[in-house]
C-alpha cells in the first residue's frame, strides 16, 4: 500500500514523455522502476515489454503487472490510471487548441520540432531496451535477423515475436 503514490506519481510522469509512443518512455520508465523504485529487474521489465508488444491493444498494458508487482490490485490499477489518463487529458486540449490554431505561424514550426524529438525519444528507448535484451551472440543474431526481414518485407512483427520465441527456446533451455 506504500508503494500506491510513488506507483502514481512515476507513471503519470511516464505518461509525458510518450512522445512518439511507449518506447520513448522505456529508458526512463527501467530507470524508475528498475534502478530506483527495484519494482522490478531488468530482464522483467524486457520481458514485459516483450510480451506486451505481441499481446493485443496497446502495447504499454505491460504497465499493469509493474502496478500489480508493487501495489496489488489496487495498484495495478492506479498504473493504468496514471500512465493514460494525464496523456488522454492533454490530447483531448491540445487537439481542441491545435484545430483553432490552424493560421497560427508556429504551428509548423512546433510540428517540425516535435518530430526530430519524436524520433530521437524512440531511438533512446530502442538503445535501452537493446542493452538488457542483447547479450550474447545468440540474441545479438536474433536482433538483427528481425529487423533485416522487417527493413525487407511488410510481415506482421507479431510473427516474428513468436519466431523468436521459439528460437530462444530451443537456443537457450
């Protein structure tokens, strides 16, 4: 039950840095509940987030077991709450104020810069996800394998979790 603010206050901080999706938020979100709060390990929390790419919905749901680890149901549930709920408000005004502001001469301006920090977000949350995730050859050949057939073909990423699924079952039992 001690855990339930702290659960809050870094999930609806996570929240805003969701910036061109849930992977921006990941170096933050492993240092938080990894390095500082230990609701978690590294590998659980990749292991997370592994699953959580190949479960239906969004794939950042994988906040509820961290909410439920730490705090319970209850916890779990605020996880939710907190992660959503500050990122819904906020699109809900900003989508309200940015249909009004169509003549405004920043817009662009703040759409271009938006995008470079989008991007560089995602890429931070790749880097840290990659260094719990690749540690060895065998994962390293994994890695790179998924993202040639991706560069090259249009297949659905959730068959290639499953294909590495059963390549490191059977490279690593």
């Amino acid at each position: 039950m001690n855990q339930l603010p702290a659960l809050a206050r870094v999930f609806a901080y996570l929240s805003l840095l969701t910036v061109g999706g849930g992977m921006a938020a990941f170096p933050e979100m492993k240092t938080l509940t990894v390095d500082v709060h230990q609701w978690l390990t590294s590998s659980q929390l990749v292991h997370l987030y592994s699953v959580g790419q190949l479960a239906p919905g969004p794939n950042m749901m994988m906040i509820v077991p961290i909410g439920d680890w730490a705090g319970g149901v209850l916890g779990a549930i605020l996880v939710l709450a907190a992660f959503f709920g500050p990122t819904a408000m906020l699109t809900f005004i900003v989508g309200r104020w940015w249909t009004r502001l169509e003549t405004w001469p920043w817009r662009t301006s703040i759409q271009r810069g938006l995008a470079p920090v989008s991007i560089g977000l995602l890429l931070a949350g790749c880097f840290a996800l990659a260094k719990g995730a690749i540690f060895g050859l065998e994962t390293a050949a994994i890695a790179a394998g998924v993202l040639l057939i991706l560069l090259q073909t249009k297949i659905n990423p959730a068959l290639l979790v499953l294909g590495a699924a059963v390549v490191g079952t059977l490279s690593f039992d």
